[in-house]
C-alpha cells in the first residue's frame, strides 16, 4: 500500500477472534472505591501519590498519560484552565494519536491546588526527577505508575479484576454514561479512539468538554456508579 503496488489492504477489517471467559472481565471502581481512593490521595504527602489518583478521575487518562506530565503541560487556553496530554519532551510516548488532546481541568482539582503544586514545580516534570530520554529505555514515568499500583493494592484495593489505575478509567467512562456525558464527548476527553465514519470529522471544543466535567462529581458522593 505504501509503495502503491496495491489497490486495496487485504487485512483491513479483519479482527482475531477472542472469547472472554465469564469471571474474568477487567472492572471499574465503584464511586464508593473512587471516593475513598480520592480521600487516600488527598492525605498523601508524596505528589505522585497525591495528585494522580486524582488527574486519572478528573480526565479518564490512562495512569502513564499523566505520570509524565510536565508544568509546561498544564497552562490557560480560551479561559480554561487545561493541561495537555501529549508526549514528553524526554521521550515519553502516548499509546496512539488520539492520545494526543488537550482537556479542561476539572474544578475540584482547581479546588484542591492543583495549579498552585504545578506553579511550585516548575516547567519540568511533576511526577519524576528526570528521565534518560532515550527511547529504547523505559520512560521514569512508567516506575511511578507502579509504584502508584502497588500503593494503591497495598491500601485495601485488591479486586484483581480491578486494575489498580485502570480501574479509574473504567469508572470515569460508566460515570460519563450514567450523568448523561454523549460517547463521543467522553472519548474526546479519554482520548479514545472514534472509529465511527463520523468521527473523523467530530472536534469536541473545550467549551464542551469543561461543561461536560462539571457533571462529573469529584469525589463522587454516591454509591456504586
């Protein structure tokens, strides 16, 4: 195809097919697990442990997307308080191009002091002291989404079907359904792929994603979402 000597991918469209066994489906938080996992951040002295918990419920961002954020990251565009998903400047990567998206800071972030522990830190990165910023190696991000894990597990959350920080991207999607958020606003804001016919002409503004994240309630105050 690259070369043009095909007309056509004779691979488009084809899927392999996989079959789940009943009991082993990976789950989301339920807003009571997302509430007391916020509550543990929030007295965590450690910023790692701290704000991501709370940036991964805020934006449905996988833990790593966050984990390398820089100051620089995070800034004011349009009259929003944004921070910027995006690959780090010390060769840290996103898992697609979709990745890739600028989101709204929720408002209980704003609440907490996110944007001042951003302005103590600097332009660099807030999460980790430095990075090899080679790509064949491991990004630094990646051993504090670990040990975000482990920290997480060790503090009471050891549902194996609920992946210690996944888990958070899973209920912000169930969340975003259950207030009335559209499929297509909250993959815009997970950085989800639309792979509708549609999709590849929809671009959803902040303006819509900041309305959008004022429904979602942090932390959450009811029971199972």
């Amino acid at each position: 195809m690259a070369n043009r000597l095909a007309a056509s991918d004779p691979s488009q469209g084809i899927k392999v097919a996989r079959k789940t066994k009943a009991g082993t489906k990976m789950l989301g938080y339920t807003g009571e697990e997302v509430a007391r996992l916020l509550d543990l951040a929030s007295n965590a002295s450690v910023p790692w442990k701290k704000w991501l918990p709370w940036l991964a419920a805020a934006t449905g961002s996988r833990i790593g997307e966050v984990a390398q954020l820089h100051g620089s990251h995070v800034f004011e565009e349009d009259g929003y308080h944004v921070v910027k998903i995006m690959p780090a400047s010390d060769a840290g990567s996103l898992k697609n191009a979709e990745s890739e998206r600028t989101v709204p800071i929720h408002p209980a972030l704003l609440t907490a002091g996110f944007l001042e522990f951003v302005t103590e830190k600097g332009r660099g990165p807030l999460f980790y002291g430095r990075s090899s910023g080679d790509p064949k190696r491991k990004h630094a991000s990646k051993g504090v989404a670990n040990r975000l894990a482990t920290w997480i597990r060790a503090n009471g959350f050891s549902d194996p079907r609920k992946a210690p920080n996944h888990a958070l991207r899973h209920w912000f999607k169930t969340e975003a359904s259950r207030v009335g958020i559209p499929d297509s606003v909250a993959d815009a804001i997970q950085g989800h792929t639309d792979s509708s016919s549609s999709g590849v002409y929809r671009h959803i503004g902040l303006a819509l994603m900041a309305s959008a994240l004022e429904k979602i309630e942090l932390p959450p105050r009811h029971g199972a979402s």
